[in-house]
C-alpha cells in the first residue's frame, strides 16, 4: 500500500483513500493487490456493498487462474462481510475442481524433469522421522533434486568488517557459508517486499486442493481460517506442540532449525501455494522448526479440531493429507540418500 493511502487511512479520510485507490487502479488493471486494497478500505469506510463485488471478481480470477489459495482467502474476506454465503463456497470449489481438471488434461512438455506430486522441495516441518518408510529397503529411483541456490542463505548475513585485499592472485572463490546466527532473533529474518508479482505458475498452485472430491473441498474450506502475520512475526516455533497446518496465500515464510551448537540454521523458504505442518495437525507432534514471516504474510489455517470434525462426514480428507505426508517423507529420504551416495 503506498503512503499517500496509508496516510490518507491513518487521517481516517477513507473517501479518499478509495479515490487514490481507484485511480490507480484504473491505472494498472491488473494489478490485483490494489483491488484487493481497494476493497479492504471499502469496508473501512462502511462501504461493505461496494467491496464485495470487487472481491468477488478478484476470487474468481484467482481460481480461473489455478490460485485456489488465494482464491480461498478471498472467500474468507467476503464472509467476513457477508456470512453463511453457501452460493459463493460452492462456486468456488466448482471452479478449482474444474481448473483441477483441466490441468491433468494438458499434455505436459517433453524433457522436463520429474518433480514430486506435492510440486514443492521438503522442508524439515514437514520431516517426520516415525513415518512408515524405512532406509534399508529398496526404494523408487530417486528424482531430480532441483539445482541448489545459496544466495537466499546469504540474505541475513551481517556485512564484513573492512579489510585489504591480499596483493597475491585471485584464488577460486570459496563456498558460501550456511545462513547461522547465535540466538534466534526474528529480525534477521525480515525483507523488504517485493514490488512486483510472482509469475503465474501453471496448475494450481497449491496441489492439495487436487487430490479433494467437490464436497471434501467444501467442508475444507469452510474449516480453514484466514490470519495475517507481520514481518518477523514468529508462526510456529520449533519444539512446540502442534496442532494445525498452513497453506500460504500471500508474502514468504523462512524455515530455521537449531544447530547442535545452538544456533539458527535456515533450511528452508516457502512462497505463496505452498503448505506446511501437515504432520502436526495429523499427530500432534512438537513442530521440527521454527518458522517465520520473511514480510507481510496471510495463511489459511487448518487446526486438528476442525480437522477431526470434517473427518467424521468426510474421511477421505484425512486420507488426503496423509498422502502427503508420506510422499514428502519419501522425497526427503531419496534427497538424504541422493546426498549421502
């Protein structure tokens, strides 16, 4: 949100802060985080009426597109303003099944390499070490493991004392080292928000959704909460108990585990779609990370309660998620496996 409209909102003169909204966006129609800012201040304002059709439109667009994530979020916003809108939960789901669909009917390029049904690396949130696969026996040849980058890891470094070059000849540059701090601080976990958006991935863009049937769908999104962290913000942290899981439908999250010398590691970074803490919200286990807001982030939240009651009139929810759980515990073994060979 630019400043002009977060002073035009901290003055509490909303009618012009949806002036300058809508003019910018008719400025950059397709920029739909002004639309959504849009809509957010029109219920600021009291001008409910005004803000639904515009999230309406929005919600439908995400899940055209195959952002069933975002879509969802969206939903939750109407609801907030318009309660028990069944018609719009029902239309929603039609709409990402019918993506869903056509999705697994386009021919997949040639050449691309195999990536796990999840469509997203492993993350030590979602190791579990009790699962049902053992190391000893043979397993799937495994797959591709995508090329690594460690320039995210260097994000949160401090910068280097000054010093004098050497005047010996350039040798190879060395490894950079692993992102480590001594204590967890969630300040070094903080970045400036990126101005532009993501590009569009193709498919859904949380492939969860994919494995629901219309009416599993339904009874999750009804059960799943829209919350909102700040930059810093610590969502789970490592060691605690949990009950639930997140799906990301805006900003970035920054996984860090505590080393045996007790410091912070980061291991990994999950963008919006991506979903984590499957495990907690099956067994309850103490979260294997902490995790934390890289900026400004909005989750879908399931917790265990809710989840226990979907189950009991839609048991295949469960069997879902733990489909899951279990190929992502196979892709960190074959990753272990790939490291170790």
């Amino acid at each position: 949100m630019s400043d002009q409209v977060q002073d035009l909102i901290a003055k509490k003169n909303f009618s012009k802060a949806v002036e300058v909204l809508r003019a910018q966006s008719q400025a950059k129609p397709h920029d739909r985080r002004l639309r959504l800012q849009l809509a957010d201040v029109y219920v600021m304002a009291g001008q409910d009426r005004m803000a639904i059709p515009v999230l309406m439109t929005l919600a439908d667009q995400e899940a055209s597109d195959g952002f069933a994530a975002k879509a969802i979020a969206i939903l939750k916003r109407i609801e907030k303003i318009e309660p028990g809108r069944r018609d719009v939960e029902e239309r929603m789901a039609k709409m990402i099944q019918d993506k869903s669909r056509r999705t697994l009917n386009v021919p997949k390029p040639a050449n691309l390499p195999p990536i796990s049904s999840s469509g997203m690396s492993f993350g030590f949130e979602e190791i579990d070490s009790s699962n049902e696969i053992e190391l000893g026996v043979s397993a799937p040849a495994a797959e591709a493991i995508p090329s690594f980058d460690p320039g995210p890891m260097l994000d949160a470094l401090p910068a280097p004392e000054p010093f004098l070059p050497p005047p010996a000849v350039a040798a190879p540059a060395a490894a950079p080292p692993q992102e480590l701090v001594a204590e967890f601080d969630d300040s070094f976990a903080v970045e400036p928000e990126a101005p532009a958006a993501a590009p569009a991935k193709p498919g859904l863009s949380t492939p969860l959704f994919d494995g629901f049937s219309p009416d599993e769908l339904v009874a999750v999104m009804r059960g799943l909460e829209l919350v909102s962290f700040e930059a810093g913000d610590v969502i789970v942290a490592e060691g605690a108990a949990g009950d639930s899981m997140f799906i990301l439908t805006t900003g970035r999250v920054k996984a860090y585990v505590k080393t045996p010398k007790g410091r912070s590691m980061k291991v990994q970074e999950f963008e919006e779609g991506d979903f984590f803490g499957e495990i907690a919200v099956l067994t309850g286990k103490p979260r294997t990370a902490t995790l934390t807001a890289a900026v400004d982030c909005e989750c879908l939240v399931l917790n265990r309660a809710t989840l226990d009651e979907i189950t009991q009139t839609h048991p295949g929810v469960r069997e879902v998620l733990k489909k899951f759980q279990k190929e992502r515990a196979l892709s960190t073994v074959q990753a272990i496996m790939a490291d170790k060979g």
